[in-house]
C-alpha cells in the first residue's frame, strides 16, 4: 500500500516537470530574456514560482529595475479564478450555498495573489466585507514544486557544490513552511488579532476586523477598508496628505513593530499599506516575522555599535547572532567590519541606508561561514522593503536614523539608576577581585615554567587554507599514483595469457584500465571544478 502511494506520488511529481518544461519551451527563453517573458513565465508555472518572483520584485540588488517592476505586478496581479471556482471553494468550506452566509458577493475580484483571491462581499445584516478566498489545491501543487526544487538543488550540488552556509534546501524548507502557515488563514486571523491588540490606542494606526465564526482554514472574512494605497502619491498629495509625515508615522509604527513588540508584518510591501482618513491601514497578515528577547536585544546591540562605529561591539554581536559552522578567522572577520563601518563613517546618520548595510552584513556573514536565524533573515527582508517603500513615497524620511532616535528615547524611558549603579558595582568589584589576583597568578606562573610545566597553544591564523590546499594537492598525487600504478600491471598482464580474456586481453588488465579511467575522469572532474572557481 505503501509502496503503490509512493509509486503514485513520483508519478505526480514526473507530470508536473513534464509541465514545467513544457511552460519553459513555450517562451523559448534562448531566443531572448525580457522582463514581460520572466512575468509570464512565473505566472505561468504557478503560485510557488509567483512567490519567488513576489521576492525577487523586492530585490534591486540581484535584478534589474525593469524586472522588479515587471514581477511587482505579481503581488497582485495573478490570473484570476472564475467565479465558479470560487463558488465550488466556498460551497466546500461551508457545506452549503455561499448565498446562505452572504448577501452577495462581487464577481470581480480586488485582487488576485499567488495563493489566494480577494473580492468584495456583504453579509446578510448588510456589514460589508471582503473575502479572501484560497485557490483550490494549492498545497498539493506547491508540494509538488517543492520536492522538484530539492531534487534539481541535489543535481546542482553534485555538479557544482555551494558553500556549506548557504543551505539551498534549508532555504526551500523554511519557504515552505512560511507557505503552508500563510495557507492557513485560521492562523492568519490570529495574527489579525494579536497585531490589533499591540496596535490598539495609536491614533494613527488602523486594521480590518476579522469575523472568526465565518473564517475557516481556506476562507477568511474580514471588515472591508476602502483606502488608498501609500505608493499612490500624487493622489493623496492631491487630498492634502503631508507624504514625509506620513512616512515618519509608517517608520515609527515600523520601528516599534521589531523593537516593542517583537512581532513585525513581514511583508510590507505598497499593496498592503493604505492610507484612509489620515490613518495608515495595515492588510495582508499572512506573514508575520516573531523575535525573540535574546533577537531584540542584539538588534539594539547591532544599531547602537554602527551608529557609534564601535567595532569590536559590531564584531561580538556578529558572532553571537549568528551559528559559525566553520573556524573562524577573527582577524579577518574584525578588518572587513572595519572596512564596512569606515564606509559609513562620513555620512551623516540621516544618509545611511539600512538596506544596503544589511545586505554587506548578509555578504559578510556568507564569507565567514555563519549563518544567520530565520528570523533574522525574514527581519531583512521586512526592512529592505519598508525602506524601499519610503524610498518612493517619503524620500527624506531615514528608517535608520527614526530607529536610532527610537532607541535613545526608549532607553532614558527604562534607565533605572538604581540598578545601573548596582551593576557599575559589580563590575568595579570584579575588576578589583582580579587585580588582587594577579600577582599570585604570575607567582604560580613562573613556579610552573621553572619546573618544565609550562606549555602554550598557538593558533596561526589563516593557516587553514594552506593546509587544505597542501592535502589536496597530496590526494591528487597519490590518486595519479594509483592510476600510474594500475595502467603498469595492467599493460604487464597483457604480456600474459592469464585467463578469463576479453578478446585479446585478460580481465584483470581490463578492469585495471577501466578503474584507472574511472579515476582518472574524477581527478579531471576536480581539476576542472578547482579552476571555474
């Protein structure tokens, strides 16, 4: 029984890279790459390939703008379900006629997005709201794409292996994941609510209501808000809306998001920030970023070291946010923070982009082998697209520099003198205890280098390298020695008449060749692979 689900499942998953090729030889991608085609084509192979190219539109840095304002259209823009479909979805969901739970229902959609739809409805007491409506088996198709990612991933690794940090398949697991939360909108509406609750009492902040009794895992009903979204500008400068307060307002609630509640919108892309009535809506509470107590307060550890440019405190954290999966060249590490901070160190606070600082700390990260939470990780994300949203919309508006100014506030609010001097006490007793201590800890010392008890553990930095290379090196000379070795006795055995023969030849000379050829292709492999990096 097993075995024919499993026999069932690999059938699936070949029909589906059946599809996907096909979709790829639709848009003959050899005869030219253009940004409508990479829309089209992402559209195309369905909702888990529009996610990725939701993100990509997000990253400047790794695309062309032409390509991120192409694939900005799939937040949003994904071809629609018919309102059929729609129907037969709510009809599973209820168990009864949708006509039964709502008055009416708008055929057109708000909206259509990789994984769901949105339209505008009213309930039988006339409330208007507005539904959003999951395509159906979309869990089922994504799982597909999923397990095919992994095993092109495999292939890719084998070929051309990646660096040990960045772990491919970790990635597409924590997308998945994040997806299959995202699909479910009963977890979904609690975020709603728990977003409601730390947001309640700001004058300026507002989001829908979320009806629980009609919400179930693939529908949710929320209050409808009719606004209008940040990015357009011209239309609510127009209405008389001041843009930089507006942008200071969505960078403040932002701040106070990570650092007080440490429960963040994950995904604040212009589609799911509005403005109504001089207020600043939130929508879309699918992905939601969570921090920790230990996360937050390296956050503040992290802003506080670059605004101060203090080197060694930017180092330290570095290494605690992150988990090092290889030896660690603290030298190096400390001179490329250096390099980092003395790029920044001429500007003013106000000029920096916090962007681009994340994405050098990404890189950096990459290269010495560390590698950084999820949470941190998704945390980037956000802010790279909050910037870039006030980047269009309020351009003289620094996250940075409202983060540092949130910061500073926030710590006179919770300085206890009581416990700082406390702790300036602790520590001026520590530092006299071990004062204290010194002169018989250099009394033991010599005793022991007197007595030949002495010993010391250097460490050369940067050696690693050398040494690997120098074991590579030594690897290759024995496998040509093997090979050396195996083409001899091959070539003597053919001087004999020892039998089983192939032909002309004994089998022991032939398998001697062809084990002397199988390692002679994979030493070549290695070369080859050694001189492309």
């Amino acid at each position: 029984m097993e075995e024919s689900s499993n026999q069932l499942k690999r059938k699936k998953n070949t029909s589906r890279m059946k599809q996907i090729i096909l979709t790829l030889r639709k848009y003959d991608l050899l005869h030219g790459f253009t940004p409508q085609k990479l829309y089209g084509l992402l559209e195309d192979l369905g909702p888990t390939y529009v996610k990725m190219g939701q993100i990509l539109s997000m990253r400047q840095d790794m695309l062309p703008k032409a390509y991120c304002d192409e694939l900005a259209k799939l937040r949003s823009n994904v071809r629609p379900l018919s309102f059929e479909e729609i129907c037969t979805v709510l009809e599973e969901e209820y168990g009864c006629c949708y006509k039964e739970k709502f008055a009416s229902i708008d055929e057109t959609p708000l909206g259509s997005a990789s994984i769901a739809q949105v339209h505008m409805a009213k309930l039988v007491d006339g409330s208007d709201i507005v539904l959003k409506i999951q395509r159906p088996h979309i869990q089922e198709i994504m799982a597909k794409d999923i397990v095919i990612l992994k095993r092109v991933i495999s292939i890719v690794q084998i070929v051309r292996p990646i660096g040990r940090v960045m772990d491919l398949k970790a990635v597409i697991d924590e997308i998945w994941s994040a997806a299959q939360e995202e699909m479910d909108f009963l977890i979904e509406s609690e975020h709603m609510e728990q977003f409601a609750q730390r947001n309640d009492g700001i004058a300026y902040i507002t989001y829908p209501k979320v009806y629980r009794a009609l919400t179930t895992k693939h529908v949710l009903v929320m209050e409808r808000i009719n606004g209008i979204p940040i990015d357009h500008v011209e239309q609510l400068e127009k209405m008389g809306y001041n843009m930089n307060e507006i942008g200071r307002k969505l960078a403040e609630n932002y701040v106070k998001q990570i650092l007080d509640d440490a429960f963040f919108h994950a995904d604040p892309h212009p589609g799911n920030i509005w403005i109504l009535n001089g207020k600043i809506v939130w929508l879309d509470f699918g992905m939601m970023g969570k921090l920790t107590g230990r996360d937050k307060e390296i956050l503040r550890s992290v802003v506080t070291a670059i605004v101060n440019h203090d080197i060694y405190q930017l180092k330290s954290t570095f290494l605690t946010l992150g988990t090092v999966k290889e030896v660690i060249d603290h030298a190096q590490l400390y001179t490329d923070i250096e390099e980092i901070l003395c790029r920044y160190g001429n500007l003013e606070l106000g000029n920096m982009n916090l962007s681009i600082a994340f994405q050098e700390f990404m890189q950096l990260a990459h290269k010495h082998h560390i590698l950084l939470p999820h949470s941190v990780t998704m945390l980037g994300r956000g802010v790279m697209t909050i910037e870039g949203v006030l980047r269009f919309c309020a351009p003289d508006i620094n996250l940075l520099q409202i983060l540092a100014t949130y910061m500073s506030h926030k710590f006179i609010q919770n300085l206890d003198w009581n416990k700082e001097l406390k702790r300036a006490g602790k520590g001026a007793y520590t530092v006299f205890k071990k004062v204290v201590a010194i002169p018989g800890q250099l009394s033991d010392l010599l005793q022991m280098a007197v007595k030949g008890q002495t010993k010391f553990n250097i460490e050369i930095s940067g050696s690693e390298a050398p040494l690997k290379r120098i074991d590579s090196m030594v690897n290759r000379i024995i496998a040509a020695i093997i090979i050396a070795a195996l083409v001899t006795g091959s070539s003597l055995l053919c001087l004999t008449e020892i039998r089983p023969m192939v032909g002309d030849i004994p089998l022991l000379a032939m398998l001697g060749y062809i084990f002397s050829g199988i390692i002679g292709l994979i030493l070549l492999f290695f070369i080859v692979r050694k001189k492309k990096k």
